[in-house]
C-alpha cells in the first residue's frame, strides 16, 4: 500500500538525530510492547508480513507523529482485533476476557531463548527456477497494490541489474493476505541516477531485494 | 510538537493501554509474565553490539573466518552461536578502500537482531529512513563521516528477510592487537555503515 511507512526518498523529514544516552528501551512500557510482540509470534497466530501490514495501515498522521513502540502497540492490537483473539470492548474493562484457542501454546520463560535463537524459516524448499541471472539487466513494475507490498516506491518502473539470488522465499504481498505464494528473491543493484534522475549523485548505488513478482525483463 | 513525546516521554494513554494489553493477554493465556520478563532480559542484557563486534574482529584477524563470513555470513556468524530471530539470512559487506556500505530499512526498522542487538531510535526513524537512500553522503556526514567522491557507495534497503551486517575497514596502527582488542573499536555504528571503525587513539567504545 502506497502510505507514509514507505518513506525512502522523502523530502521534509529533517536532521538525523542520535540520542545522547540511547537507551534500549524509553520506560517500561516500551520493554513490555517489545516482548509482547515477541511473544505473540510464538503462538502461530500471525505471521510477519501480516504484522508489518497492521502497522503500515495505521493512519498516516498518527504513523509520522508515534514512536516506534507506538506504532508496534497499533499494529498489535489491530491483528489481535481482527484475529478475534481480544476486543476493544475487553481491552476496555467493558466486558470479561473471552477464552480463546491458538495454534501453539503462549511462550514460556524458559523457552524464550531457544524460540528466539531459532527463529523464523523464510527460504522454501521449491523447484522453482529462478527467471532472473545473475548480472542480468531486469527492470521493476509500476505497481500499485493497496495491500501489503515490499517493493518500495522509488524503486518502481526503474533497471537494475541483478546482483545475488538469494533463493525461493516466502513472498510477503501474498503472506500477508492469505495462502504464500513462494518465489525467487534477488538483490537488485540500480544506480542512484536512475532511481533520482540528475538529484541522484554518480558514485551511489542502492540495493535492494525484490521478489521475482515485482521484476521484468529489460528487451 | 507532535514528535516530542517520542523520546522516553510518551502519552499517558499510550501507557495505560500497553498496561491493560498486558494484563488481557496474559488473563486469556496469551502470554506469560516471565516469559516477558525473559525476552526483555536477553535483548536488554545478553544480546547486542558487541556480538556484532567479535565477528567482525575475527574477520580482521582472520583471512580464512573472513572467507567464510562473506562466502556464506549466516553459518559463519552462526560459529559464535549468534543465529535466531531478525537474522535469519545474513549477507556480510565489506568496506574497502573503494567502496563504503551502509544499512537501512526505508519500509519498516528490519535491523540484524542477533549480531547488533536492537535497533536505535535514529535508525527507526523518519530522517534515516528516507534521506539515506537518496542522499547517503549527506547522512553519513552528520555521522561525522566524509567519504571522498570517488568512493562508491552502496545503500542496502533491508525489503525482505536478509539482513545486512557492514565489515568496516580495519583502521590503521592495529597490527598486533588481539582480536579482545580489536572488538573494541568496532562501534554498532560502524556496522551499521555510518561511521567507520574507531581508531586504536580515540577508542572509547560505544
């Protein structure tokens, strides 16, 4: 979806500014959203690209006015509101809590180590040959999908040349909205001057990786 | 200002209703307090830069580990036992003489977790996000770092689920030092790509 969370090459956004003590964390509340999200991973109730879709369709003004932690805390009890799993009403006190069933069991203490050390599995075992070679030239669609996308705007309609192919890979447009529909992943090298015209500067070159969806040939 | 409240300051409200998350979840059996607890604790304390840094370190040292870390970067980092979470599929780059790399997310905060720990706020935020792929000279110089034009520079926007670990260049006057040595002038930064490495004279760690 094209909204503000897609923000490579944006004017306006001011300095970057680092923090004098960076913290890990800003309070508690920023540690507690933190491990919530994390937790609710292991319940196979939602996967990461619904995830990301739930905070990127957080309304744009209040997405550029939160702090991250934030705009997590919307996300999250978006995908749990939409999932059935809590109501706005319980969130409120309004009614008493509703038992509900999940895949897999809430994560417990002493398994947090061995979930997170394990992680995610986003390569598929696929036959798939990919389209695309090394070192080929391949130019990005002009798409506009209102749902969930991982191909950023300021790289549509430009050529690049593919520079790695990383395998078949969970593909996050469909993931994020039903059944997967796997397929190759590349990194795609394009120039700073084709992506920025005569704004961009001659030495610069930005890569980025892309599904094979998102990619056609250049004749 | 709207973004005054981004810092360690947030809206009362936005506290009571993380409260009142935590309290329905874990009524309902969706999360447990000590597993909280647990998550907070390894990121806070147990996972951060400084694994970052021993892979790094070892690659300077090391001409073999350091072909390993770029022919396959996952099972090389994964020698420390640093795997798992947000750094599923590690891609290892190398800063040279001619070419400086730096990292990014325009679309989200997608970061290296297991080698970096968690991400800065600067990292997750508006500027970073949408300056540095079109202006990274002039980002990285508000880092302090002036690269001369005829370095080339390569912008890496994390869109899936590789993650990109920066291999800066070894500074001058190190020869010698050990790799417990070296580890401490690989600043989080200078694996991110703002900076470079710190110099064995000005090292004061992170």
């Amino acid at each position: 979806m094209d909204s503000v969370h897609d923000m490579g090459g944006m004017h306006g956004m001011g300095p970057v500014e680092a923090e004098e003590d960076e913290p890990i964390f800003h309070g508690d509340w920023e540690k507690r959203m933190f491990a919530m999200n994390n937790a609710i991973s292991a319940l196979g109730v939602r996967n990461i690209d619904e995830s990301r879709h739930a905070r990127e369709r957080m309304n744009p003004g209040e997405y550029l006015s939160s702090s991250y932690y934030e705009i997590w805390l919307s996300g999250l009890v978006r995908t749990l509101t939409e999932k059935g799993l809590i109501s706005e009403e319980e969130l409120a006190g309004a009614v008493a809590p509703r038992p509900v069933t999940t895949p897999k069991p809430a994560l417990s203490a002493d398994n947090v180590d061995h979930v997170m050390s394990k992680g995610g599995t986003y390569l598929v075992k696929s036959d798939l040959v990919p389209a695309f070679d090394v070192g080929q030239a391949v130019k990005t669609k002009n798409i506009h999908p209102a749902g969930h996308t991982r191909l950023p705007r300021y790289a549509r309609g430009h050529e690049g040349v593919i520079h790695a192919s990383y395998g078949v890979h969970v593909f996050p447009d469909a993931n994020a909205h039903g059944p997967d529909r796997p397929q190759p992943l590349y990194n795609v090298k394009f120039s700073s001057r084709e992506l920025w015209g005569k704004d961009g500067t001659e030495s610069d070159f930005i890569y980025i990786d892309l599904w094979e969806d998102y990619l056609e040939e250049v004749k | 200002m709207a973004h005054d409240h981004k810092h360690g300051d947030p809206l009362p409200e936005t506290v009571l209703r993380v409260k009142s998350l935590e309290s329905l979840l874990v009524e309902k059996g969706l999360v447990e307090t000590e597993a909280l607890d647990a998550l907070i604790d390894r990121y806070e304390n147990k996972v951060g830069p400084k694994n970052g840094a021993k892979v790094v370190a070892r690659a300077w040292n090391d001409p073999d580990y350091k072909r390993r870390l770029l022919a396959d970067s996952t099972a090389a980092i994964a020698e420390f036992g640093f795997t798992g979470a947000q750094g599923e599929e590690m891609v290892a780059v190398e800063n040279t003489d001619n070419v400086h790399n730096v990292v990014v997310c325009t679309l989200c905060s997608c970061y290296p977790w297991p080698v970096l720990g968690l991400p800065p706020v600067w990292y997750k935020s508006p500027p970073y996000r949408s300056r540095v792929v079109r202006e990274p000279r002039e980002v990285l110089k508000e880092f302090g770092t002036e690269l001369p034009n005829s370095t080339e520079v390569r912008v890496w926007d994390s869109t899936a689920e590789t993650r990109y670990l920066v291999i800066p260049k070894r500074p001058e006057g190190t020869d010698g030092l050990s790799e417990e040595e070296l580890a401490e002038l690989v600043s989080r930064d200078s694996m991110i790509g703002v900076t470079e490495a710190l110099s064995p004279n000005s090292a004061e760690g992170d």
